[in-house]
C-alpha cells in the first residue's frame, strides 16, 4: 500500500492504497464522495466523470497511482465552488430545464457539459452541434434533448 495525496474539491486529501485501485473507487469508497456514479467500469456510459485539472476524465479508468499530488480533482460536489456560488450555471440550468429523471447520470453529464464548454471559450468559439454530438454521456431516461437545452442555458450564465 502506498500513500497517495492529491487536492479534491479544494481540500488536499491523502489516502492509503494500492496504486491499481481506480480513482472512481477511492472516491467513493475511501473519500465518502459519492457524486461520480460506477455505471459500467470501462469508459463508456461516462457517469463517473469529473475534472482532472479542468479536464472531463473517466475516472473509473483511472488509477490512483497515476495522480500526482499537486493534481486538482473537482466532482459534481466541488463544482460550485469553482464559481464562488451555491450552484453552478450549469446546475442551474439542470434545474431550469428540469432535465432529471432518474438523476443516475446527471453528475457525469453536468461535469461533461461544463468541460465542454470550457474547451470550446478557450478555443475562442461558441458551442456548435458538433460539440453536443461528442458529448457521449449515456442517460438511461433519454433526456438528451432537455440535456442539450439546459447545456446551452448553462453556457449562456457561464463567465
């Protein structure tokens, strides 16, 4: 077992495990954090996202041992104090546009979503279907168009 340290939502946190054990489970199991949902373990319904560095990640393929500690993980309960506020815009705009059902994947789709939107005002350009398009996030109730209505409400109140 190994110590690995790192800053989650703002907090630096260590913990003692193996450097194999997915960031997903050291989250959840080890940290009591339980936004990022376990959907498939593999990469795929992307229910587990969060940002790495202000990037979206799988984190359930990724392995503790392969974070550094000077690395900044931010889940969906982080996100709002990354704008100084009690919701983020995109939050916000979730619950505008009353987008959730079941609410299984809304963690990794908000994270997504935000991630998405960053990257492309860091391009110097505005969110286009192609963008909504690569956003590949699997909601189970079908909700993609209240998704992409509340992506674009979300974008709007982004600074």
């Amino acid at each position: 077992m190994a110590a690995h340290t790192f800053l989650l939502n703002g907090e630096r946190v260590t913990v003692d495990c193996h450097d194999d054990v997915r960031l997903l489970w050291v989250i959840r199991d080890l940290l009591g954090v339980n936004g990022p949902k376990y959907g498939c373990g593999i990469s795929v319904c992307q229910a587990c996202t969060c940002h790495i560095n202000g990037l979206a990640v799988n984190v359930c393929s990724v392995r503790v041992g392969d974070i550094a500690p000077d690395d900044d993980l931010v889940t969906i309960e982080g996100l709002a104090a990354t704008v100084g506020a009690d919701l983020h815009p995109m939050q916000r705009a979730w619950l505008e546009h009353d987008v959730s059902q079941c609410g299984f994947c809304q963690p990794g789709q908000i994270m997504t979503a935000v991630a998405k939107v960053r990257q492309a005002r860091a391009d110097g350009r505005d969110l286009t279907d192609a963008d909504f398009d690569e956003i590949r996030n699997v909601c189970r109730c079908g909700t993609y168009v209240w998704i992409r209505d509340a992506i674009r409400s979300g974008a709007a109140n982004m600074d």
